[in-house]
C-alpha cells in the first residue's frame, strides 16, 4: 500500500461538499475515550449547536453515528410499529426511500406523488392524512434528485395537531431556513455533507418531546437496536450522569462537526442562507444562459441544489468525465427518469462561493462543445 494522496477536486456535485481546513484539522486532533470527561463536553456543545441549526430547543438532538440514511432509519423505525399507518410524500428518489424504509419498519405506506420536479401538494398529503389517520406524515425538504424545495412550513397549519411530522433536512441544513419548532415538526434528520460542509459520517436527529414519548411508549421494541432512540437517549442527554456505553462514538467525526458547527454559527445561519440564496442564483443565471433548462419551478427551486436539463447533444458521460479530469470539478448527473438529461450542481457550504460557479460557467462552454 502507497500513502494516499486524493486530488483536489471542486465538488460541485450533490455532496459531499468542500470541507474547510480547520474542519479536516479538528478530525485529526488526538482521541479521548468516548466518556471522557472532555469528549463528553464536546458532545454537549455540539447538541447545542445542532439546536441551533435546527431552530428548535428539543432536548433530543445529536449527531446519529452513521450517514444522512442513518438518520432516515433512525427516524422512520423509532416513529413507526407495524401496522401504523405511514403517509409520504414521493417527488424524487429520496422521498421513495423513505417509503421503503418505512415498508420496512412494517408501516402501511402511502404514497402522495407528485411528478419529478415539481413540489408535492400540502393538500393533498393533509387530505390523505386525514383520511387515513395518520400516524406519521413524512416529507423531504430539499429533494437533491430533483432541486426542488417542499414548502414545509405549509404542512403544520394543514396537518391540524394529529400526525407526527418527519422531515427529511439532508440537503437542507444550513444552507436554506428550517426551523424545527416553529413549523411544528416532530423528528428531522440531515447528513453532515452537504451544507454544514463537513466529511460525510454523521447524521445530525432532533426529535420533539412528544416524538420521544411516542417512542417511549411503543408496544414493541425498535427493531434497530442500534438505531433505538431509547437506548441512546441516556447517552446524548446533555450533562447526564447516566451516560454509559451504547456504542463507541465516532469521535474524530464528532471533532469535525463540532468545528463545522462553530464556523456556522460565526457565519451566522441568516448569512449564510442568504450566501446560497446569491450564490445558487448566481449560478443559475449563468447556466440558462449557456441554454441549460431549470427543473424547478421558480418558487419552488432550492438554491444550493441546481438540477437543469442540458442543451441537445451533449454527451452526458463524456462532457462530465472531462469537466472532472479536465478541469477538477465534479457535477452529478441525473438520477432515475433524469438519468441522460440533468446535471445536478450543488453550491453547498463552503462550496457556495461565485468563484466556483464562475469557474464551472467558464468551463461548461469547452466541455459540451
Ligand atoms: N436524503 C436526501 C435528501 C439526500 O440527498 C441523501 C443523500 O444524498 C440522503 C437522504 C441519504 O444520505 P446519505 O447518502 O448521507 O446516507
């Protein structure tokens, strides 16, 4: 085995999105034991600033050890027990999986679709609800196969006190508002990798008391034993003498976010939303004017997340595969029905700057010729 030496790319793609210095500095700081003294400090500062991120002063909100997927199972299997009844909002790859996941958990599943690129209906997902009496309502922020934004703050007044409200922020946190108590959401989970603009590795939860009450009251126990909310709860509770080994915490990613989080907050979270709102306009100007097409409409088109339809004749794979070597920028292609189609371009954390659109409008021109 040869030392590794990975090039240095652009990411531009739908994560993992560039990671400041001090962030890859932090993870290389010496490790305590997880129940150290100091690491469990670390832990509490970092539930603080995930409350901040998330706007919300739940008391259950930490990084779950595992990707943003982690943090969908997570989520699905401590809310859901089989036979109780799921309704989902399906737009886009990730919207599906959580239906999946959800069949897993032994849900009844339905699906409220709403064709890729477009926003699904708060009517529609309030009136299935109803009907069916819901235990669990759950949607995707920012759909990242799509670049579409679900109007989330619509859902609360629609949905009436009832359902638990999941809300899928992997794509969302940090780059666009979300704002957990205000809008009433019960459980929300998001991935470090995308606009909180640290390594991928963690999925930061935040569950409503009552969310944590409907699971401490399950008729069965979380089929995830690892993923168990009531396991873990002693664990992240903030200052708990009680805190005893559930798992070995990922401490160097714990050290990365905890930095990734502080470089947040001295951002400011309005700042920075207000970063990717100019930054991601800024490079979707520039692309429909070199005749690339918006998936999204307007109203409903995130910023940190561009799916656009390429002009005619591009060659998908060969224009990408030279913008990556050629130029060191990677983009995503289309997932699904857009496979061939889209490009998906993320300007995400510390990615949302106008040099790096401007050095991928540059680049486009030579790469589709
Ligand atoms: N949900 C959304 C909206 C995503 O974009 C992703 C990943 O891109 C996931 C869930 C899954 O996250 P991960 O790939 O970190 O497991």
């Amino acid at each position: 085995m040869h030392r590794l030496e990975p090039p240095h790319r652009y990411l531009m793609g739908p994560g993992p999105s560039p990671v400041e210095g001090s962030v890859l500095a932090a993870q290389a700081k010496p490790i305590v034991g997880h129940l150290d003294p100091y690491f469990l400090k670390v832990m509490d500062d970092v539930s603080a600033g995930l409350r901040t991120v998330f706007q919300t002063a739940n008391q259950m909100t930490f990084p779950a050890s595992g990707t943003g997927s982690a943090g969908m199972e997570m989520a699905v299997h401590n809310l859901v027990e089989p036979g109780d009844v799921f309704v989902v909002g399906v737009n886009g790859v990730f919207g599906g999986r959580m239906a999946e996941v959800a069949k897993r958990a032994g849900a009844e599943v339905i699906a409220v679709d709403a064709p890729w690129g477009e926003a699904v209906s708060t009517d529609r997902l309030a009136e299935t609800a109803r009907r069916h009496h819901a235990k669990v309502v759950g949607v995707v922020h920012a759909e990242t196969s799509t670049g579409v934004r679900q109007p989330i703050e619509e859902l609360r007044p629609a949905l009436g006190p009832e359902p638990l409200l999941l809300v899928d922020a992997v794509t969302s946190l940090g780059g666009i508002e979300i704002q957990v108590d205000e809008w009433g959401i019960d459980a929300c989970y998001s991935g470090t990798q995308k606009c909180l603009s640290v390594p991928p590795g963690l999925a930061p939860v935040t569950f409503s008391d009552r969310a944590v009450h409907a699971v401490a009251r399950r008729s069965e126990p979380v089929r995830s034993w690892y993923l168990d909310l009531n396991l873990l709860a002693a664990y992240w509770k903030d200052g708990s003498a009680a805190r005893a080994y559930h798992h070995t915490a990922p401490i160097s990613a714990i050290y990365g976010l905890h930095e990734g989080l502080r470089l947040v907050l001295a951002e400011g979270l309005e700042s920075r939303w207000r970063r990717h709102s100019d930054t991601g306009r800024f490079l979707q100007d520039g692309l429909e004017r070199l005749g690339f097409e918006m998936v999204a409409p307007a109203e409903h088109r995130l910023p940190q997340l561009t799916a656009a339809r390429f002009p005619d004749g591009v060659d998908d794979a060969k224009a990408r595969a030279s913008l990556l070597h050629d130029h060191q920028i990677e983009i995503g292609g289309g997932l699904g029905p857009f496979a061939g189609s889209v490009w998906r371009v993320g300007m995400m954390g510390a990615g949302a700057k106008r040099e790096h659109a401007i050095r991928l409008l540059q680049a486009i021109p030579a790469v589709i010729r």
